[in-house]
C-alpha cells in the first residue's frame, strides 16, 4: 500500500510538471558566436555612434517540445538605459519545422527568414536585426538570444506592434525556451 501511494504520488507529481520541465533538451547555439563570448564588429550596430556591420548572427535549435506548432526569437539587452531594456530583435511564425535562422537573415525585409517568419518592430523602430550598441563607457551589456516553442502555429500581431506586444504573445503561447547570453561594451 505504501509503495503503491508513493507511485501515485509520483505519477501525478509528472503528469503536472510545467511543460518547460518536459523540454530540458530544447537548447540554442549559434556557430557565430559563443556563449558569454563577447559580440564581434559584425553583430555591431551602425547608427547612434557604432559603426558595426550589423549583421544577424547565425543561430540553430533542436531539442524542441513534441507539440511545437511554431517558434519565436528574440534579442534582449536588459542592461540599456530605458528603465525597460531594449529590444534588439524579435522574430515570430516561425515554422515548427525550422531548426535554423542563416547568418544575415535580419535583414529590414526578412528575405533570408524561414518562410512565413516574421519580424517585429525593435527598440531601433524598424523591424530587422539591430546589433549592438551600448552607451560609451557603460559596463559591458549583456545580450540574450532566446528561441521559444510556441503552441500555436501563428502569433497575430498587427502590423507595426511592438516587441512587448510581441513578448506578451510569445509568453502566453510558450511551451518552451532556450536561450545563452553574449556581451558588448564601448569605451568612452
């Protein structure tokens, strides 16, 4: 009886994991760059005082949920002066069966993204990658790449909507999220 009640408790223990708990091998790399590495010229702004390449890192996932419908990315510098981070990048409707976003996809257009993929209004106030570009002589900022699974096949989100609406969608749809951080500082 005892083992049998423990069992139960086991059982129902799983069965109400969070679904996040059930993705522990959803994970994010990018062969561009390594995580706690520091950004290269290239994922640098050009604008605001950097004169970076702004290129879109490449980036892979693998290891998502099994009920997966869609996927969304982000990149996040919580350390900007705004009182509210500054969104870099966001990337909805991705289908579930890419695994991959190729170096230089964050193009204004998107024409590099997975089909149907779309890109989100950023801090910089156009859609498309916008790199790095922290304030001279601020510490080193962090930047975080997030993809996450989606139990949904389409975020809708009018056009021109802002990444918190953006956040706010992906995290009431999530099934998972996987993400590393990067870093990038200017001197004075």
């Amino acid at each position: 009886m005892k083992n049998t009640l423990r069992s139960l408790a086991i059982a129902v223990v799983a069965s109400t994991a969070a679904p996040w708990a059930l993705a522990a091998g959803f994970s994010l790399a990018s062969p561009t760059i390594k995580p706690g590495s520091t950004l290269t010229d290239a994922q640098v702004f050009n604008g605001f005082g950097c004169t970076g390449k702004n290129i879109s890192p490449a980036l892979k996932w693998n290891g998502a949920p099994k009920d997966t419908r869609s996927f969304a990315l982000t990149v996040y510098d919580p350390d900007a002066p705004t009182g509210s981070g500054w969104w870099h990048w966001v990337i909805y409707n991705i289908p579930a069966s890419a695994t991959e976003i190729p170096e230089g996809a964050g193009t204004a257009d998107g024409k590099g993204l997975p089909a149907g993929a779309l890109q989100g209004r950023t801090d910089f106030g156009a859609p498309g990658f916008g790199g790095a570009c922290p304030p001279p002589g601020d510490k080193p900022h962090r930047y975080i790449f997030t993809v996450y699974a989606l139990k949904t096949d389409k975020l809708d989100i009018p056009e021109g909507g802002t990444a918190a609406l953006v956040g706010y969608m992906i995290n009431a749809n999530k099934l998972a999220s996987a993400s590393f951080t990067a870093k990038y500082g200017r001197k004075k």
